[in-house]
C-alpha cells in the first residue's frame, strides 16, 4: 500500500475571509510628541520662583506584525487611515508627559512594504511574529526648564512636540508556500488541490475559474506535511498584463517548488509541451528567479480517454530535460499519492528557510535620521513669498511655538545664526513677506527689530 495522506484544514479558511486581497494602499500617521509648557516654581528667594516646565511626551509610533493566522490583507481595505496616539503634554515641576501608544498594524506572513510615492521597499516580513517599526512617533518638545542659562534664568517659552512621520505604504502580499502549482488555465490545479487538501476552491470548465490564490496544508505522513498554492492560470503575456497578468506571479517567488499542470487530453486543442515552453517563459520574462527553481512535470487528466496515450508519449519529452514527471488524474486521485510522497522527500532536501526575492533586504528597524540644520534651501516663489526647505529646519519651526514671542525671536536668531536670513536678503525679500518653512508661514521682520 502506497503512502497515506491525510485531510487538514486549509490554511485561508477563517471567518469572514472568504474575499482575497493582496494588495492594498494606506495612510499612516504616527504620534506627535507632546509640548513641553512654561511653568516656575514658587521658591522663596529665587528669581520669579525658577523655570520648572516638563517635557512632554514622545508620540506613539505606528508597528508593522506579521501574523500567521492572517491570509489576506483585506481588513486594510476597509479601513485606509491609521494614527498613532500623541504624547501627553509636560506638566509642572518638571513633570514628563506621558508618552502615547503605540499602535501594532498585523499583516499576513509574506507581506511586503513599499514607499507608495518612491517604490522604496522598507520592509518584507517573512517570519511569523516579525515586527517592524514603519512610522516613528515624534518626541516630546523641552520645558522652559530645559533653556535655563545663566544669563537667562527665567525663559518664558518651551518647545512644541516633533511631529510623528507620515508615510503613504503600498502593501503586497505575497503568499507563503513550500510548493506552488503553476500551469494554464482548466490545466485541473484546482482540482489537485482539492484532492489532497481540505481546501474547496471554486471548480469550472471555463477560463480563470481560479481569481485568487488558494492554500491547502498536505500531510504526506505522521512526521511530514507541507503548503500547496494553487496560482492562477498564466497565459502568453502574463508577465505584461494578459490575462490575469502578473498579479499572481509574485505568490510563485515565495515556493521552494513548483508542480508544472499540463493539461494531455485533446480539449485544449493547444499542444502540452508548447504550454510547457509559454509558461515558464512568462515567468521568465517577469522574474528570472523563477524559473530556478524546482520543477516537478504532473501530466494530468489521464482519466480522459486517449489522454493516457499522449501522456506516455509526452512523459520521455519531459524526463530527457531532467524534470520528474508523473502521470496522474486530479479528478480520481490515480498517480497523485506518489507525487506528493515524491515532493515530502524533494523538500527535505531543499534549504527550508523561504528564500527572500531579490530586490527585498532584511531591515529590523528604521534608522534614525540625522537632520541636518545647515542643509536647507531658499527660493522666491511668488512676488512676496519665499519657501526655506530641509528637514532638519522645518522640524526646528514645527517645533516652535509660533503664540510666544520669546520663542519666535529665538528661532529667528537661529535662522539668522544658520545664513538663512542673508539668503533670504538675496533673494530680495522685504518686512511683510511672507516665508514658508514646511508647514509655517510667517512675515518676514527685519534684524533691527530682533532685538
């Protein structure tokens, strides 16, 4: 008696996920930092009681999961926008704000992060409970105790929180697979995966019956079990859009092996070893790692009169190229067991540890970016307006407290200080202009009146 293989849950089949998404875009926007304040002390015998203002606290950053129990990124695409909590404000005698929560986003095994505006990937989470910091919430602005100095012992202003980043992501799913079936479309994958799993895909004799991937568990026996993905048919010019394009082809990328369905009964009217050369020429064109990889030749549909015939004689073609090839019937289960014992001792033999695309990279957390003060630019944009751009600035003005004149005239001595207010003078700007920087406009005040 052959070896045994036995039924198991399949591993999308969870409530209410019954529609496939594998591609979503969403807006993130991670916890301002909280303000520090301006407070004294009431001391007896020091000036004015003495700056005691707390710093606030630091914004909640926004935490990318990966959890096996999801399959589908569907839930993000109800919901587009998601915000992390803000710091707490300081408080007095130099009491810290509380910081805000952060906020975990879980996402399916497999899920890759783009930068939806640069292409940028930032993040693959391959491994189950993988996390990854991708929006970093803003730190808490400084108290007034904090801009003591000798010769200013009681300042009357305090910093405002940093403002958490925002990023636009593009997430992609690519699914998660020992073994992934490939082939034309009606080639029967669906039915394969059927047979020796408990996934029930849908099942048709017409074209693209099959619209998203399905995931079954094989159990080849006690000790040994692996996950099958059925991919949607490809066609000639998959790799470009045809078809179904080359939506699917990226689930193919996470297998380690791939079982190559031709169809050898005469339905088609197309010729079996041709399908073989079109097939993995789209996947060429699209990823030439795909093609790399482990190939297994099932030649189904044996239980279709004469279609047994072709099969012996189209079973050497393939054997001469070095593929294993098996003759089997989706559809009765006939030469199916050999093959899945077949692909448990293949895959032992392959390195289990899912390979990463190429184009990904593995990244554990976001380095802090080190901005820079003195990298800025100063540009006329309007008869009366000008626009100063560079991160490490417009964070300086979004941390200032534009209501307090103390502090508006301490961040003017540091754009003074930086050649900021020279460059501006170049470029002709008069009292009463205006001036961007990031998000803050404000008029343009002569130096004499810095003072």
């Amino acid at each position: 008696m052959g070896p045994q293989y036995s039924i198991t849950p399949p591993l999308h089949a969870f409530p209410g996920r019954q529609m496939f998404v594998d591609e979503v875009q969403i807006n993130l926007k991670a916890g301002d930092g909280g303000n520090g304040i301006v407070a004294f002390r009431r001391e007896k015998y020091v000036p004015r009681g003495g700056p005691a203002g707390g710093d606030g606290g630091r914004g909640g950053s926004i935490i990318l999961c990966a959890d096996g129990q999801l399959t589908t990124l569907i839930d993000y695409r109800h919901k587009r926008s998601y915000k992390a909590e803000r710091g707490v404000n300081g408080g007095p005698k130099c009491m810290t704000g509380a910081s805000g929560a952060d906020l975990t986003l879980r996402v399916p095994v497999g899920t890759q992060t783009y930068d939806a505006q640069t292409g940028e990937l930032l993040a693959d989470l391959t491994v189950e409970g993988e996390k990854f910091t991708i929006a970093k919430g803003g730190r808490g602005g400084r108290g007034n105790a904090h801009f003591a100095t000798p010769t200013r012992r009681a300042p009357g202003f305090a910093e405002n929180g940093e403002p958490g980043e925002e990023r636009r992501l593009r997430l992609e799913l690519k699914l998660l697979a020992d073994v992934g079936l490939i082939g034309f479309p009606n080639v029967g994958k669906s039915t394969l995966i059927a047979q020796v799993s408990a996934a029930r895909p849908k099942v048709a004799d017409y074209p693209f019956t099959t619209l998203v991937p399905n995931l079954g568990v094989v159990r080849v026996d006690e000790d040994r079990s692996f996950v099958i993905a059925d991919i949607p048919g490809l066609i000639e010019g998959a790799h470009a859009g045809a078809g179904l394009g080359d939506r699917f082809l990226r689930h193919a990328e996470r297998t380690r092996l791939l079982i190559h369905m031709i169809d050898v009964s005469s339905s088609t009217g197309r010729n079996p070893a041709d399908d073989f050369d079109v097939v993995n020429r789209e996947m060429r064109l699209y990823s030439p790692a795909l093609v790399d990889l482990p190939q297994v030749v099932a030649l189904n549909k044996i239980d279709i009169p004469d279609a047994r015939a072709a099969a012996e004689q189209l079973a050497p073609v393939f054997e001469a190229r070095g593929l294993k090839t098996f003759l089997i019937s989706a559809a009765t289960g006939e030469g199916v067991q050999s093959m899945i014992y077949f692909l448990g001792g293949e895959l032992e033999k392959l390195d289990k540890v899912v390979p990463t695309p190429v184009e990904a990279r593995e990244i554990v957390r976001i380095a802090p970016e080190k901005l820079d003060l003195r990298r800025w630019e100063a540009k006329k944009v309007g008869d009366r307006e000008f626009v100063v751009e560079g991160k490490g600035l417009e964070r300086a003005v979004a941390m200032t407290d534009m209501d307090n004149e103390e502090a508006v005239r301490r961040l003017q001595r540091k754009l003074d200080r930086l050649g900021v207010i020279e460059a501006l003078k170049g470029l002709g700007v008069q009292d009463g202009d205006t001036v961007r920087i990031g998000a803050v406009e404000f008029d343009y005040i002569p130096d004499h009146e810095l003072e």
